[in-house]
C-alpha cells in the first residue's frame, strides 16, 4: 500500500534551491505551502513556479496552498530588539506610542487593543510564554501586571485568553496576496483567523474575482485558530473546503489540554461533511535542529494520521530547519507505519451515511463493492475531483485513484487522503475512456493480468457531477 495521508511543506531559505525541493518531493512532500507572512509578491509567483517546474520535471502533481498573513496583532519593536519582562512589574501596551519599547512598555501593531481588553483580562504573548494580566485601560494605553515574565522581542504575538480580540479575518493586504495567488492559480488559499462562515465566504469571493480571467477556482482552507470559531465550526466547514487544525494560536487561546480533544473533533467533522483536514504546528518541530524527531513528535503525528486527517503539515521544519529532506523521510515513514496498523473496513461507515445524489451513491458503491472483491484499485474518472474526494472520506485499503484531463482538478486531488491523482487525456466515448484509464494503471505497474478493480464514470462523459457508473473489471 503506497501512503495515503499527505505531507505538507513550508517553503522558505531552507527548502528554495531547486535542488533541495526537488529532494522534498521525491521523500514525499504533497502541498508546498507558502507563507505570505514573508516575501514579496514577485518572491512567492517566483516560487510558485520554481515548485511547478520541479513538479513536472520529478513527475509528481504537487498542490501550492497560499497562507494568507491575517491580522497582525502583534507587539511593536524594542529599542534593543527585546526586553526582559520580570514577574509582577508593570508593563504597558501602548496603541499610541511611536517610540521604540523598553522593560516598562511597548508599542502595538494591533491599535484597537485597547477596545478589545478590560481590567481582569489575560493576554498571552509569545505563544503563551509570557502572561499579562490587564490591570487598567487609559486612552490608548493598556496597563498589565506581568504574571509570567521572560524575554520579549520584536513583533511577538498577542492573544487574549477564551478570545475576543475584533480584528476581522482578512487585512488589505490579505486582499492584495489572494490577487497574487491567483496570478499563479494557487490550488488552495488557506485563510487565517477566522471566526465565521462570513470571512470564509468573503475571502472566497475575493479569489473568485480575482481569477475571473483564467476561470480559477481554489479551495479554500480555514485555519481554526480562535475560540470563537469553535462553536461555529460546522458553518464554516461549510462555506469552505477544507480546515486546517492550526494548534499554535488555537492553543494558546483555549489552553493546550484542550487542543486534542478539539483537533479530534475537527478531523471527524471535516470528514463527515465531505471536507478536507490538514493537522499543523509543531509536528516536528525538534528537527529544525535535530536529525531525528522525539518519541512525542512521533506519536503526535501517528495519531494524526489514525484519526483520519488528510494531511499532516511541516513549517519551519522545512521552511528554516536544518534537515528539511530527513524531516519529510521521517515523517512520511511514521504514517506509513501508522497506516498499516489500522484495522479499517468501510462497511458500517458506508451503512450509516445517507446519500442524495447519485454521483454520491456510486462512490460509496465503489468503496463497498472494492472492500468486498478484493479490487486492487479504485479508479474515479473525474472532471473536478468531486468523486474521489467523497470515496476518501471513507476508511478503505484500497488505494483511489483520481483520473481526470484538468490540471487544477490532478493538482487539487494531491490534498485528498488515499486519492493518487493522474492526468489523462480525455474522450467523449465511454469505452475508449475506460480502456485508456486501465492502460496507464498496468503501465504504472498497479495493476497486473488477472487483477480486479472497480471504476467510476459519467455517462455522457465529459460533465462534471455526472458520475452515474460503476463497473468492476478483471485485468486480461
């Protein structure tokens, strides 16, 4: 059995050198994603076609997801770069202050602070290193007694503990990079901070326009990483394609002993609502400097993978790390293993799920018929992708293979568990299709003489949501 959980990889100084990236996709890197937190607009077009280049010189569809900066709410800059914050001093945040920080207080990139906080409140900076707690507000001045001190440095994050913090999803220019991302049709655009199914809706709408030229239209991935979005996770799941289970923030604001109970849930409803789940931040995060993961990390990310997530995501581990070729070996070969342990069939999955479509009703079929023959392969002639992302939310070992003549569709499909996707040309006659479809499966040496699989089409063909066929078939 090949993988079927997917890895995502940051692209950053560590991982740009064509020869590097080119080493990450062939250990198994799926998603590259870029960080438009850094770099310019020209830096990010000039990686996104450096990773298409590659791609298509190794061979493999790779997905590009742009991570869209989101709100800065963040701290200013210190007169020494940094300060050291001593438990029980005073310590202000100053909306209005211009002037470099100090050990006494520091200026804001976030201005309405002071709106957001009353006295009472717990702001966590530094991912939750450092515990302020505010005493006072005054004007544009936010007056806290320092709980947990340590070292402050420039532009550390701020969260406030069980949320609140108003500033909205998407920035100007969080508008200006989904206009970017489309002038190199980014496979995905991962939106960062949202607290409802309106930002999701208005961020897709953005990208909608902006790719009106080339008719491109991403997926688009929320990052769950405030309190509020919790109990709206199953409208934003809604209006978007997929979740990514950012731990970082999401952690700070609601307390790390809830985080996996809360990334279980996410994973198990992304799935039952035919979404896709990717699980980031720190997955590996000792192998930005160490050759090896620790024993933590490693159970961090089988259990990732045993609770059905789609993806398991790298950052700085391949962004800025020191070993960013072993981190994807390492962690390719840790679901892998976890894989292989599952004991997964898709019978009662399949039994307890009610479908209103018939496109729906046909992968399930497939799933089922395949389990049951012992089908060495699945394949789903697909124009968008929309059949083998439904059989991939399904528990199964037999491989999905995504056959499909769109470029964005085989791109997209990379992010789907268990889906292998190939470009094939296309044909209005069924038969042809079929033939050709089992042709480059025997060429690619998944199926041999005597084998049996299923596969899924359109009768006529060539209309996406037309999947009304399933038939199984024997190698001859």
């Amino acid at each position: 059995m090949p993988r079927a959980t997917k890895i995502v990889a940051t692209l950053g100084p560590a991982s740009s050198d064509p020869g590097v990236l080119e080493r990450l996709i062939v250990a198994g890197v799926d998603v590259v994603r870029l960080n438009f937190s850094h770099g310019t607009a020209a830096d990010h077009i000039a990686r996104a076609n450096l990773v298409r280049e590659v791609a298509d010189r190794v061979g493999k569809p790779v997905a590009l997801m742009a991570d869209l900066q989101g709100p800065k709410i963040r701290v200013g800059r210190f007169a020494d770069g940094k300060a050291m914050l001593e438990p029980g001093a005073p310590f202000v945040l100053d909306a209005a202050r211009s002037e470099p920080g100090d050990v006494h207080g520091v200026g804001l990139d976030y201005k309405e602070l002071p709106r957001d906080v009353r006295p009472g409140d717990t702001l966590l900076l530094n991912d939750g290193l450092i515990v302020l707690e505010v005493d006072a507000v005054r004007g544009e001045q936010v007056h806290t007694v320092v709980r947990v001190g340590g070292e402050l440095s420039n532009n550390k994050g701020i969260n406030k503990q069980g949320g609140g913090l108003t500033a909205p999803a998407l920035t100007a220019k969080d508008m200006e990079d989904i206009r970017t991302a489309m002038a190199f049709e980014a496979d995905y655009v991962a939106v960062s901070f949202p607290k409802s199914a309106t930002d999701m809706e208005m961020a897709r709408q953005l990208a909608y326009v902006a790719g009106e030229g080339t008719r491109h239209r991403p997926g688009m991935i929320a990052k769950i990483e405030r309190s509020e979005a919790i109990p709206q996770l199953e409208a934003i799941l809604a209006a978007s394609d997929g979740i990514m289970v950012a731990r970082g923030d999401l952690a700070v604001e609601v307390g790390n002993a809830a985080v996996p109970a809360l990334q279980k849930k996410m994973i198990r409803m992304a799935r039952q609502m035919d979404k896709v789940v990717i699980t980031a931040t720190q997955m590996m995060e000792s192998m930005i400097l160490a050759p090896v993961p620790t024993r933590a990390e490693v159970s961090d990310v089988a259990n990732a993978v045993l609770d059905g997530t789609d993806a398991v995501m790298l950052s700085a581990e391949t962004a800025a790390g020191r070993y960013p070729v072993e981190t994807v070996e390492q962690m390719a070969a840790i679901a892998e293993a976890a894989e292989r342990a599952e004991d997964v069939s898709p019978d009662n999955d399949v039994l307890r799920r009610h479908f209103g479509r018939i496109d729906q009703s046909i992968a399930m079929g497939a799933l089922f018929t395949a389990h049951h023959l012992g089908c060495k392969a699945i394949i789903a002639l697909t124009e968008s992708g929309s059949t083998a992302l439904w059989m991939s939310r399904h528990p199964t070992k037999v491989p999905i293979f995504g056959l499909t003549h769109k470029h964005n569709s085989e791109r997209r499909m990379a992010l789907y568990r268990n889906v292998r996707p190939i470009l094939m040309p296309t044909h209005n006659e069924r038969d042809v299709a079929l033939k050709d479809a089992e042709d480059v499966l025997v060429q690619r040496g998944v199926l041999r003489p005597g084998d049996t699989y299923a596969i899924t089409c359109g009768e006529p063909m060539g209309y996406p949501g037309g999947t009304n066929m399933l038939k199984v078939c024997r190698v001859g």
